[in-house]
C-alpha cells in the first residue's frame, strides 16, 4: 500500500520504473500479481528480479516454515509486541539490498529519483525505514554514484492513517496493493501489516476495499 501511494505521488511527474523483488517471501505470488495490476493500470513499467538467495539468510518467518506472528489490534500500541514481531519478520538487510539495486537500474537508465514508500510508523520497529536511514542511503549515493540520483520517500513523516488519506486525495489504486505477510490468496487480516493496513482505513473514516480472512 506504502509502495503505490509513493509511487502515484510521482507518476504526473516523472516516467517510472517499477522493480518487484522476490526473496523468497511467503506472499510473493500475490505481491507479483498485485503489482503487475498496478503497473498496468498507471501504464509504467515493471520487473521482477530474483533475489531468492536473501531467503537463506537468517530466520525470517517471511522466508521459512517459522509461523508468521498473529496480533490483536491493541497489539500494535504495545512495544514489546510490536518489537518482537517485526523481529520475526526480519530479513537480513533487505532494503540495503533492495535500495542497493535500485540505484543500479536508476544508474543505468539514467534515473534522476528512486521511489520507496518508507513511512514514520514502520520506522519504530523496522531502522531500514526511517528518515536517518533514507538521509544516511542519499548520502552514500552522493558519494558512490557518478550520478546526481536521490531517494524520495514522500511517506516518510506519515502513519498509516495519514497514507491512507494522501492515498485517497491523490487516487491511488490501494485496493490493488497487498500487505500480507503470509501466502494465502488474500489478506490473511491478523498479521501486523495487515492488522496496520485495517486501523489506517478505519482511523482515516475511508472505506477498505480489501478482503480479510479475519
């Protein structure tokens, strides 16, 4: 949902490529076919590129047969619970990774920006999301890079709810987008990202077009 209200944000502006990663993640399948749909429908771009080799690293319940943590909505406000999910889902820098070769295509193409959908509140609990991370990545670039390429994540000062409302102003496809952690068909409705997805529609007062199991 993050990556195609950033993305919208910019498709008036600038022509897009768009760059799916499969890892190896439990969700993939409905990630490469949500996406695929949002491609098509803002006519841009878009590659799948196999990184699988990310899912032998670490212990991630993303990429191996460890259960993915099921929440309660208060569970989001509790630290601790928070903390310990996303410890969970950990993947081994994933988005140094992720970024890493975005900067490689963006070189290669002759890019001038690299759009990520980081956002404040997964930043409390995921560091590879926050405004010291995204400053620290621009500063790497600028010095590692021939090229005058910038990371912008619009996102990146906004929760949920506040996404979730830039998402509607601006019309972007969220009903296309897919959060789920795990592998099922549709939004399993208990996992973390799903449970944030549920409380953003419901705190902005926008109706949710997805579908949970839960």
């Amino acid at each position: 949902m993050d990556s195609v209200v950033a993305t919208v944000n910019f498709s008036k502006t600038h022509e897009i490529h768009a760059l799916t990663f499969d890892y190896g993640q439990k969700s993939v399948k409905q990630e490469i076919k949500s996406s695929k749909k949002i491609c098509e429908k803002l006519a841009i771009e878009h590659t799948i590129l196999d990184l699988k080799w990310l899912a032998n690293l670490g212990n991630s319940a993303l990429t191996s047969d460890i259960a993915i943590p099921n929440l309660a909505m208060d569970d989001l406000d509790n630290s601790k619970i928070a903390e310990s999910s996303a410890d969970n889902v950990w993947v081994p820098g994933r988005n140094l990774v992720f970024t890493s070769i975005a900067t490689s295509y963006a070189e290669a193409e002759g890019a001038e920006i690299i759009i990520v959908g980081w956002d404040y509140e997964e930043a409390a609990n995921f560091p590879d999301n926050s405004k010291e991370f995204l400053n620290s990545f621009n500063e790497t670039i600028a010095i590692g890079s021939k090229d005058n390429i910038t990371i912008k994540a619009p996102l990146i000062e906004l929760n949920k709810k506040e996404i979730v409302k830039l998402g509607k102003k601006i019309n972007a496809p969220m009903e296309l987008s897919y959060s789920c952690y795990d592998s099922y068909n549709i939004h399993c409705g208990s996992c973390e990202s799903c449970l944030r997805r549920k409380r953003a529609f419901i705190e902005a007062g926008i109706e949710d077009k997805t579908t949970y199991i839960k």
